[in-house]
C-alpha cells in the first residue's frame, strides 16, 4: 500500500498539508503541467456575445495547443520543445475581449447612480422595448425576464431552477 493510499489517522493537519505539498513531480514535467495550467487560466468574459464568443475560441485554441505539448511530450519524452512551443502559443493569443467585472467594483465609478430594475435569475436589466417571447422585458410582474421564463418552461420533468421553485433558493437564517 503507498503513502497516499493509507489511513491519514493520528496525524495532524499540518502533517498532512506537508505530505501534500511536497514536490513529487520532476522538474521537467512540473514545467509543462504549469504551461498547461497557464494556458487553460483564461479569465471570464463581459456580458457581450462577441467577447463571450472570443473567450470561448480562445479557450478552445489554448486547450487544443496544451494537448499538443501533452501529446508531443508523451511521444517523444519530456523536453523543453512542448513547454516552449505552448508558452509562445499563450503569448502569440493573448486575451483581447472585454473582462467581466462585478457590478459597482470599478474604482472609475463607486456605483451606479440609478440602479437599473434586473432580472432575479440571470441579473441583465430589463428591456421594456424587447417584447419577443423570449426577449429582455420583464416577464409580467415577476422579477424575471422573459428569456429566462422562457427557458424555465423548456425545461423537463426533473428541471428545478429558481423560478418554478423560489422557496428551494430563498436564502435561509
């Protein structure tokens, strides 16, 4: 039975933390694992679909040129060629979109002068001029919208969200 394998009993957690963090992987390979976790460490994307489509190639791009490096490492052993290649990859594809940030956390503006009315679900403002069926008007006199009513009704039979059961996700005290 190996170390990690057995019973952790009787041990403190500073002892098992120690075990833990001990380097156990050689030095050529903790270099790709870091590039691969580089490489997949994309930050989230504004509320705008070109940035999220951005993202989303540039995260499919990223993860395609670590499992090169990944492959070309396994075939032919580890060098330092898939770690360079993959760190030039990351380099020549940096993040070009527009970066998510909470609401009212930009130090520009302190917060927004007129809270604008959100959607309880998905928190986009409402848009009394976007009346399709599954559009950004709110949805009635719900604190929805009517894309996320919307998607609630399409849902199946084992399909549990916030709107078909509010009491489920009301916060507890």
């Amino acid at each position: 039975m190996s170390d990690i394998s057995q019973p952790q009993h009787n041990r403190t957690a500073d002892e098992i933390t120690a075990d833990l963090m001990a380097p156990r992987v050689p030095g050529p390979l903790a270099d790709l694992l870091d590039a691969i976790i580089a490489a997949a460490d994309v930050p989230l994307p504004g509320l705008d679909p070109a940035d999220e489509r951005a993202y989303h190639r540039l995260l499919a791009f990223r993860l395609f040129a670590a499992g090169i490096a990944a492959q070309s490492a396994r075939e032919f052993g580890l060098t330092d060629g898939p770690v360079n290649f993959l760190r030039k990859e990351i380099a020549r594809n940096p993040v070009t979109y527009t970066l998510w940030e909470p609401p009212g956390d930009s130090p520009a503006e302190p917060g927004p002068a007129a809270p604008k009315e959100t959607c309880g679900r998905c928190r986009k403002p409402f848009d009394p001029t976007d009346q399709r069926h599954d559009g950004q008007a709110r949805a009635s006199s719900t604190p929805w919208c009517r894309r996320c009513v919307a998607n609630c009704h399409g849902g199946g039979a084992d399909h549990v969200c916030v709107i078909c059961d509010p009491d489920r996700y009301r916060p507890t005290r």
